[in-house]
C-alpha cells in the first residue's frame, strides 16, 4: 500500500492526539487508579465517537467487518487487563518499553497477512525506536539483567499486550477494508468497554467503578477534553488505515509517543531530562524521520 500525503496527515494527526491523550490519562491517574480509568474512558468515548459517526452517515455496519470487529474488541480487551496487571506487578521501567515491540510486530503481521512489504527503511526506523524505548527503560533502576527481567511476570504479560496490540491493527485495517465506515471506532470501543463491564460484574467491582469516577465530574474540563482527545485519535487512526500501511502508522505513532512522553514529563510533570533520556529522543525520532521521509 503507498503511502500518501493524506495517509501522512492522518498518520501524524493520530500520533499526536495519541500522546497528548497518554499525558491527559497520566494526569487522570492521580486521582483515579489506571485499573478504573481502563473502563471509565471507553464508557464515555463510546457516546461520544456514536454522536460523531451519526452525524456523518446512517448507523450501520458490513457484515462482513463484524468478525475483524469482534476480534479486535475481544484483543483489545484481553490486552488491557494484563496491561494494568503487568504495571501492577513489575516496574514500568521494564515493562513499558516493551510496547516499543509493537511496531515491529504490526509490519510483521501485516507483511504475512495484509501482503503490506515493509521496506528496509520500515523496519530501521522500528529498530531505532525499539533501540530508543531499551534506552529509556535501562535507566529506570530495575534494570538486573536479561534473565532476571524475563522471569518477571509483568514482562511476559507486557510482551503479551505487544502481541495484541498488534494484532487489533491488523483486524481495524481488515474491517476497513471490508467497508466498515464511521461507525466502526464506536462499535468497538462500545464492545471493548462493555466486556470490561462485565468483567468488572463478575468481579463484583462495580461499585468500586462508580466511586472512581466521582474525581473526574469534579475536574470535567480536564476529563472531558482527555475523553474527547481520545476518541478522536481513534477515529483519526481508523482513518489513517484507509491511506497507510499498518507498520508505517505504528512507528510513527509509538515514536512520538515515547518522545512526546518524554518532552511534557519535563514540561508538564516537572520529570528530569537526563542525557540518557535525550539520547533516547533522539533515536526515536531518528527513527519516525527515517520512515516519515522516506515514504
């Protein structure tokens, strides 16, 4: 699939809604636990991404995109909870940086399936993030060791949530290309949120869900704008399959994204911003330069 200057525009457009979404849900997590912000942000997108499809096009999907949708919704599910397991039981300096995966295995997933050939400079540009993210990660002080790491359970669950992630790409695209409209990004979000619902059910956690989300009604201006940013970068990255390759749009997205996380830790957060850390910057966005420029 060739890449575009309107699959370039939606590419960077859902990278960035991505990281200023990521710093808003940080910010969120002060008050609300992650585990409850997991299902308190797609209850409230799903109203919100069925507003804007409405005022698009008449409700409706393919049939033929419900499957892609179910087991990208299912996926998508899965890897949320073993996400906030991996990050309830392993530092994040280990487990985060193994996201970093998640290009490389999306333009491999899309190379067997999709028939997407990943350039050499594709699968470069992946490395240098990958390289960038292990940089960010070793100087997180639980760094012991390859063996020591592996045998960490949020590890193995991380490397896990990479694999899903990849994979729910690989489904959108397919649902897309099977014809799935607006529609799409609040039928799957809707799926996702209402399976974390059920979960939350059978755990007998709901009342714990409702009382978090008394902190975000105080703060609306800060909840609303992080529930509106994020469904937004969903629909603009549903989008962006239409026009890009799935492993081009997941370097660029998961560049910027540890980079920009970087950058407002500093800005925002008032994180320290190391020469470890800029080295790590520049990398990563070595790496999105290199498949940005040569599409």
């Amino acid at each position: 699939m060739p890449i575009t200057g309107i699959g370039l525009a939606f590419t960077l457009a859902a990278a960035l809604s991505w990281a200023i979404f990521d710093a808003l849900r940080k910010r969120l997590a002060r008050d609300v636990s992650p585990v409850h912000l997991g299902l308190l942000l797609p209850l409230a997108q799903a109203p919100l991404l069925a507003l804007w499809a409405a005022s698009r096009e008449p409700l409706g999907l393919p049939l033929a995109a419900v499957s892609p949708l179910l087991g990208s919704a299912l996926l998508n599910a899965l890897a949320l909870v073993l996400f906030l397991d991996a990050l309830r039981l392993s530092p994040m300096s280990l487990t985060i940086p193994l996201l970093s995966f998640t290009p490389v295995l999306s333009t491999t997933l899309a190379w067997l399936f999709r028939g997407q050939a990943p350039g050499s400079a594709q699968y470069a540009g992946a490395a240098l993030v990958v390289l960038g993210a292990v940089v960010l990660g070793m100087g997180g002080g639980a760094w012991r060791g390859l063996a020591v790491s592996v045998r960490e359970p949020g590890v193995r669950r991380m490397a896990l949530v990479a694999l899903l992630w990849s994979c729910t790409s690989v489904l959108d695209q397919l649902a897309v290309s099977r014809g799935a409209g607006s529609w799409y990004a609040p039928a799957v979000t809707a799926a996702v949120a209402g399976l974390l619902l059920l979960r939350a059910v059978l755990r007998g956690q709901v009342q714990a869900f409702v009382a978090a989300a008394r902190p975000l009604v105080t703060q609306p201006l800060l909840a609303g704008t992080a529930v509106a940013l994020g469904a937004a970068a969903l629909a603009v990255q549903i989008e962006a399959f239409r026009w890009a390759p799935i492993g081009f749009i997941e370097v660029v997205k998961r560049g910027i994204g540890m980079t920009s996380a970087v950058v407002l830790g500093r800005f925002v957060f008032g994180e320290l911003l190391d020469g470890r850390k800029w080295a790590a910057v520049g990398l990563l966005t070595l790496g999105v330069a290199l498949v940005v420029g040569l599409r």
